[in-house]
C-alpha cells in the first residue's frame, strides 16, 4: 500500500498536478486499497489544520511582507553599506548583509529572493555582471530559512510533533546561521579579489555608522522582540507572530511612513495563498502519513535503516544524501509534510538529539532550494532577473558548496547546533 501511494504521488507530480492534489488523489487510492470509507478523509484533513501553532506560518510571512512593503530594504542597504564601506566586493557584502537582515524579519526565501532582486541586481550587475549578481542574491535569500525565525522550521516542528520545539529549533539555528553568514561574506571578498572587481561603496566612517544604526535600531528590534519573547517563554511562536505584524504595521505606518493602506490587500492576498498551498499539503498528508502508520513503514525503514547500520553519523550520511536527491526535484515544503514524519522517529532510535536531527534536515532541503531542476529560489531570481538558469546555477555553485561545507560540520559537530538551545533550557 505504501508502495503504491508514493508511485502514485509522484507520477501525478511528475505528469504536473499540483502537489496538494497529487497528495490528495494518493491518498484516496491508499484508503481505496487498505479498505477504509473515503470519509476517513476528511476527518483527517479537519483535525490536521485544526491547529493553533500553524497560524504562525501565515502570521509571519504578513509581518515579512510588511517590513518589506514598508521600506526595511532601504534601511538595510544604508546599514550594511555604512559598516562595510569600500572593501573588495563591498557591494556584494552588503547584499549578503541585508539578506541576513531579511532573514531575522521574514523567514522565507522565496520572500527574500524576489525583494533582494528588484531592489540590488540592477545596482549589482553594474559592478559584477549579471550573473554573480544573481548567483549572490540567491545566496543571500537562502540564509532566510537558517535564521530564526524560520517558515521552514515552524513546519518542520509541527510535522514532528511534541519533542521538537519551534523556539528551540530557532536558537539551534542561530550559531551555524552566524557561521553560513561569515562564510558567504569572505566567499564574496575571495570571489571579488580572484576576478579583480573594482573597490566601491563610501568609505567607513563612525558618523556613518552611528547615523545608519540610529535609523536601523527600531527595525532589528522586531527579531529581537518576537523571537526573545518566544525563548522567554512570554508568548508562544504563533502570538510572537502576531506580535511581529503589529510590530510591521506601526513601523510602517509611522516610521519609515512608506506602507499605504493601499498595500494591505495584496499583501494579505499573498500570505492567504501561499498559506493555502501549505495547509492542503498538510492536510492531505496527514492521510498519507495515517496510511504509512497502519502498514507500519516507519518501523520497515527504521529496521532497514539498522540492517545498514547502527552508527548514528552514518545514518545522518545517509539521510544526506538522500535529501540531496530529494530537494533536487521536490517542492521544500512537500518534502517536510512527507518524509519528517517517518525519518524523525527514526533519529531518535539512534540517540540523536532531535534539534540537532531537525536543523540538519532544515538545512538539506533549504539547500535544495538553490539545486537544480527544482530549486524554487533559482526561479524566482530567474523570472524577476531574466538571468539565464544555466549562468545562476554556474555562479551559485561556490555558495552551494559552502553551505555543503556548513552542513558538514554541523554533522561532525552536533554542538554547533546544540549548545545554544541547551543553554536556553531547551
């Protein structure tokens, strides 16, 4: 049955259906097979969505799309520029600076890509061409789901149930966030030298400094806010959510004065949509996984998975590669709602701790959002750029590599990702 279930999932996604409904109609035939009335569905698709900590993933992405509608790039690339000045690949630092901005207030890379895109490529491509411009916006927009808050981690955290906490899960992404961050800043100055790009930017100044952290105080106090009232424990992740659209809505309204009334419905529209597309795959899912449940795959694979071996880095290997195939050619998202539910039991077989197994399978896949043939974050900076595919994978490859590079040391040393979220109490 769960044979015939992922053949069937995957042909339908294949053949260009939806993954929702390629989910669904899986399903359907997986409850026709194992004998069950079709209504089983549909208690399981109410019970799925009928959760409070899911609205925190709509709740975020509105707080992200208003800080962006309200004028946080400007300040951002004031901010980043004023630190870094006229230092080789100045302006390609400070793309990676303000996507790592963008990342503390939205979460989400596609979010990131498309506003990192319309606002710097035309400034990049001026001093780079428009391939490494793309290659670093694209870089840029990854760090988004790395750190917190994390779109990808809410989700992770609800798919794998009690032992996995949302705020713990963002503070075990905080360390190796820090580490991609500084990893990508020296890959643009080396990238820079190697190719001999001209020096650019003002120079370097305390009052520079001083005056553009002035004007972006209030804006980094939004993650500050949210995120350390969630590890406080003051409010859970999804009232921290709706803390940080009220936080969005007063900056833009009367800070920066740039959000207009006028830009309320589209970005409402916006999160309803990709929130729709979320929540029916969770839906749906949820009868594939009770199906997984009762014809006892997780116990089939975590029995193959000891029949290969027993040490737990081998079975993070393992499920490395895996993934790499997987991101490679499905959608982030869909590979949460179906595979998390049967490899995270598994890792805790092993003695894994399960942040560090949660964070290692985050990253995999949002590694896979810069991967070819369906990496969502290369056709985003695509379609908005008109950058040709081949010329952005052929400039993104050094950062796919350091991020690979990450990931690897993260598996050696699980401390990175757990030392934080132990110190917290988590």
């Amino acid at each position: 049955m769960s044979l015939l279930v992922i053949a069937l999932f995957l042909l339908l996604a294949f053949l260009g259906m939806p993954l929702a409904f390629s989910l669904g109609s899986a399903a359907l035939a997986g409850l026709w097979l194992a004998g069950f009335d079709a209504s089983v569905m549909a208690t399981r698709l109410l019970n799925s969505v009928n959760s409070f900590p899911l609205m925190s993933i709509p709740l975020f992405m509105v707080a992200g799309e208003l800080m962006l509608k309200g004028g946080i790039m400007d300040r951002l690339v004031d901010f980043a520029n004023a630190f870094i000045g006229r230092v080789r690949g100045g302006l390609a630092q400070v793309t990676i600076v303000a996507g790592a901005g963008l990342a503390s207030v939205s979460g989400a890379a596609v979010a990131d890509a498309s506003a990192l895109s319309s606002t710097l490529v035309p400034a990049l491509r001026q001093q780079y061409g428009l391939g490494f411009s793309t290659g670093i916006v694209a870089a840029a927009a990854n760090l988004g789901p790395i750190i917190p808050p994390s779109g990808a981690m809410i989700v992770y955290a609800f798919m794998a149930g009690s032992s996995v906490s949302v705020g713990g899960l963002f503070m075990a992404g905080v360390v190796p966030g820090l580490i991609l961050f500084a990893t990508f800043m020296v890959l643009c100055w080396f990238i820079a030298w190697k190719r001999d790009y001209p020096l650019a930017g003002a120079p370097t100044t305390l009052t520079n400094i001083l005056r553009e952290l002035r004007r972006s105080f209030i804006v980094f106090l939004m993650p500050v806010i949210v995120i350390g009232g969630i590890v406080g424990g003051i409010f859970t992740p999804t009232e921290g959510a709706a803390v940080g659209v009220f936080y969005a809505l007063f900056l833009g309204f009367f800070v920066t004065r740039q959000l207009k009334l006028a830009h309320l419905p589209g970005v409402l529209l916006d999160a309803a949509k990709t929130t729709a597309m979320v929540g029916a795959m969770i839906a749906f899912a949820s009868t594939v996984t009770f199906l997984f449940t009762i014809d006892l795959l997780p116990m089939k694979l975590a029995g193959a998975m000891r029949g290969i071996t027993d040490d737990p880095f081998l079975f993070l290997c393992l499920i490395a590669l895996m993934l790499l195939v997987v991101g490679m050619f499905l959608e982030s998202n869909a590979a949460y709602i179906m595979l998390v539910p049967l490899f995270h039991p598994i890792a805790l077989q092993y003695g894994i701790d399960p942040l560090h197994f949660g964070f290692l399978f985050v990253l995999n896949l949002v590694i896979g959002m810069l991967t070819p043939p369906v990496g969502v974050v290369l056709f985003v900076v695509c379609g908005i750029t008109g950058v040709k595919m081949g010329e952005l994978v052929r400039e993104s490859w050094p950062f796919i590599a350091a991020m690979y590079g990450v990931l690897a040391l993260c598996m050696i040393f699980p401390s990175l990702v757990t030392w934080l979220p132990e110190r917290l109490g988590y």
